[in-house]
C-alpha cells in the first residue's frame, strides 16, 4: 500500500480531520462544476454561438456523466473508508479523486482545442487542490505528468497524427502554432504548475505544523491544569480535615456532652457551627470543580433524564415536606428520548439547581420542573417562585464563588460554586443555560428565578483519538 502520510501527521487527529472535510468540499464542488460545465456547453451553444462538433458533443456528455458517476459513487462510499496510516484510508481516496479528475479534465481540454481551450487553466486549479490534500511528491508527479501529457498531444496534432477540435465559435480561422509558440506555452504552462504546486504546499505543510504546534501547546497547558488541580485538591483535602474536627468540638460543646453552657456562649457556638458548615460546603464545592477538571469523562452514554430528576427530586422530599413548597416535574415531551452524556455530571447540575430553586424559595413556596424539546433538543426548565436575583447580577452569576446580593448569607448557607460548576457541566455537554428573574411563575413579591437549559440530543461529531477521524455528513 503506497503511504501518503507525511511523518509529522502520521498520528495527528487534526490532519485526519481535515482531509476528511477537505474531501467532502471537494466532492460538492465537483456537482458544481458539472453544472458550470453543462451551463457552457448551452449558453456557448446557444449564446455564442460555438458550433461544436456532434464529436464534441458527444465526448463532453460522455465525460461529464463519467464525472457524476464516479463522484456519486465517492459520496456514497466516502464514510466507509478509514483514516488507518496503515490500511487504505481517506487520503487514498483524495488521490483517486485527483488522477480521475485529472484525466477527466486532460479529454475536457482535448476535445476544446488543447492549446486553446479555454479549460486548460483548470489544471492550475486541481494542482491547487492536490497540495492542500496530498504529499508534494504526488503532486509534483502529477505536475510533470500533466506537462507531459498536453505536449503529446500538441505533438500528435502538430503532425496530424489526431484530429484537433477546437471551437471554431472561439477560435475563427483555423490556424496553425509554430513549434516555437508551443514550446514557449509548454514551458510557460509547466512553469505555472509547478510553482503553483510549491507555493501552495508548502503553505499548507506549514499550517498543518503550526496546527500540531498549537495542539501540542493546548495538551501542555491542559497537563499543567491537571497538575494544578491534583494540587488543589490535594490542600483543600488537608484543609477539610481541621474544619470537620472544629465542627465535631463545636456539636460536642452544643450537646453538652462536656458541661452546660450559657445561652450567650450557645449562641456564639451556633454561629461557628453555621460558619463551618459554610466552610465545608466551601471546600466540598471546590473538591467537586476540581475532580470535574481532572476527569477526561466521555460524553457518550445514555442518560434518562426524566429518570435523573425524579432521583434528585426523591432526595430533597423531606425539604420540600418541611417548607411546604409545591414541587411539581412535568415532562410534556411527546416521546421520552435519552441523551447522551455523563449521567453523574448531569445529575450533580441538575441537583445543583434544584436544591438552589428549593432553598431561596419562602416557606409554601413553588417549584416547577418542565421538561420540553425542540427538534433535537432537550430543554430543561426549573422555574420557582423565590427571592430572586437582581437584574444587574444575572450576567455574572456563573462567576466562581459570586452569590447575588439580595441572599441573606448569615442564613441561607452556600458557597457560590454551584452555578459556576452547572455552567461547566452543561458547556461539556455542548448546551446552552439560561437564567431569567423574575420567573415565569413568580410575582412582585417573590419575582423568582426560571433557569433554562438546552441540550443537544445528538452532537455533531464524535469524540476522537490521534489516528481516527471525525464523521461529517
């Protein structure tokens, strides 16, 4: 099997990804082109009067249903071929669309008058299209090839050897090149190729170097993350430790396990232990955002969504029970479609917004939980009527440890984390969130918060590794 693979790109994914985009291009402009080539054969026909030949004729519909044939066939199979190095794989398929193209294009020109055709810039062209794909080698063969070719042709029609057809509509009086013009345009046409071919990979060389550069930069960057955050958690493990162990003292003292206490001493007493829950609750956010980082989770499996939130909904009961709040889920889609992800990212966002909705909402408040769809999306609703965030913070409420001004911190515990780990969650899942306040079922006293959330039931592409490609349809 003849290796197309540059070195540099042999276990690049980017390279992969771009033959295989760069081959679907290519196949669509092809359809173009025979209906630009149709197009000219009947305003030429018709309009300026060409006169072909029922020779001509005949070899440009021969020829362009040859092209559609075989690009058809491309399409049709394009998705089965592999981006194996070692196996045939798609830029064995480039090289077969070029040689075709190309001795398609050769007969094109041929039967236009060779020399005069008014096609023969097109090899130009598909040289420009073969160094963004191929390795220069083939291109620089297919260069000569082309060289070559056409001065065989104008030595068989110089000699009268075959027929030449040009178009008299065209051309007018029939007339004969000197050697000396053929052998100029030869050198000149071949000059053409060649530097264009040069030009035009080396440039493309060049940005597929600097792509691996940068990719290789981004994994630099990401192993540095990664190693920031194995540290974090590594010192807010350690700092989790002596607050547990505070908070233990302090219940111990609350319990009057070592003596009575005064109501005043009590009261103090209350107040740390509200403030190491806090803190807790700080660290315990942190450690999650942390451990989100650092897992390489794949967005793949099957999630039952309606499944998840009855789930969170079942835990937070004695909440709901205790403030007397009206929970309601709603699932109004027409048929219960799963989605693909990461079942334990989404039921951590999703908790995260239902216990948010249940905790600013007042005591007999509401909760909505809706789910809907449009065409290929999920949308998640969770709509209360609580106190709100003021319309100048909605922006920055995803900020790390930001929490709305409007909150009564010495009562409602949290860390501001909860969002900003949602934000994170539903990006992975290539989603969009949305918060509004006042809700849709809130009022002047209690505006509310509605936070909305979509979710694409099917992703465009498909997660990779260095040396398989992604589908595009």
């Amino acid at each position: 099997m003849l290796s197309l693979v540059p070195d540099w790109a042999y276990h690049y994914g980017e390279f992969w990804r771009a033959i295989r985009v760069r081959n679907l291009w290519f196949i669509r402009l092809r359809y173009l082109a025979l209906l630009i080539l149709v197009t000219f054969v009947l305003v030429g026909e018709y309009l300026l009067k060409f006169r072909l030949s029922p020779i001509q004729l005949y070899a440009i519909a021969i020829i362009a249903a040859t092209i559609f044939l075989y690009n058809a066939i491309i399409h049709a199979f394009r998705l089965r071929v592999g981006c194996d190095p070692n196996k045939f794989n798609c830029l064995h398929t480039s090289l077969i669309m070029i040689i075709l193209d190309l001795i398609e294009l050769l007969l094109l020109v041929y039967f236009t008058g060779t020399i005069e055709s008014p096609l023969i810039m097109l090899f130009v062209f598909h040289m420009i299209i073969g160094s963004m794909i191929l390795p220069g080698f083939i291109v620089y063969s297919a260069a000569v090839i082309i060289s070559v070719s056409t001065s065989i042709l104008l030595i068989l029609e110089h000699n009268s050897i075959i027929p030449n057809y040009r178009i008299p509509g065209i051309v007018g009086i029939v007339t004969f090149h000197t050697p000396e013009y053929e052998l100029v345009f030869l050198l000149s046409f071949s000059f053409m190729l060649l530097v264009s071919v040069y030009i035009t990979n080396k440039i493309a060389r060049q940005l597929f170097q600097r792509e691996q550069q940068l990719r290789d930069s981004l994994e630099k960057l990401k192993d540095a993350e990664n190693t920031k955050q194995r540290y974090t958690l590594g010192v807010v493990h350690e700092i989790k430790s002596p607050v547990i162990a505070v908070k233990s003292i302090i219940d111990l003292l609350l319990g009057n396990y070592v003596g009575p206490i005064s109501s005043e001493v009590s009261e103090k007493l209350q107040r740390a232990r509200l403030r190491s829950d806090e803190a807790l609750a700080l660290i315990n956010d942190i450690l999650k955002f942390s451990r989100i980082k650092l897992l390489d989770i794949k967005i793949n499996e099957l999630v039952k969504v309606e499944e998840v939130i009855k789930n969170i909904i079942d835990v937070h009961t004695e909440e709901v029970t205790e403030k007397e709040i009206n929970l309601v889920f709603n699932d109004r889609r027409k048929v219960n479609r799963v989605l693909f992800g990461a079942p334990l990212l989404l039921e951590l966002a999703f908790s995260n917004l239902i216990s948010n909705a249940l905790k600013y909402s007042l005591q007999k408040g509401e909760v909505f939980v809706t789910l809907t769809e449009d065409t290929d999306l999920l949308i998640i609703e969770i709509s209360d009527n609580g106190i709100g965030i003021p319309k100048n913070e909605q922006k920055e409420i995803f900020q790390h440890f930001y929490r709305a001004t409007n909150v009564n911190k010495s009562e409602v515990e949290g860390s501001g984390m909860g969002l900003s780990i949602t934000h994170e969650i539903i990006a992975k899942h290539h989603g969009e969130i949305k918060i509004t306040s006042p809700s849709k079922i809130g009022n002047e006293n209690s505006p509310g918060t509605t936070v909305m959330i979509k979710l694409p039931y099917k992703r465009k592409g498909i997660e990779i590794d260095t040396v398989t490609c992604e589908e595009y349809s």
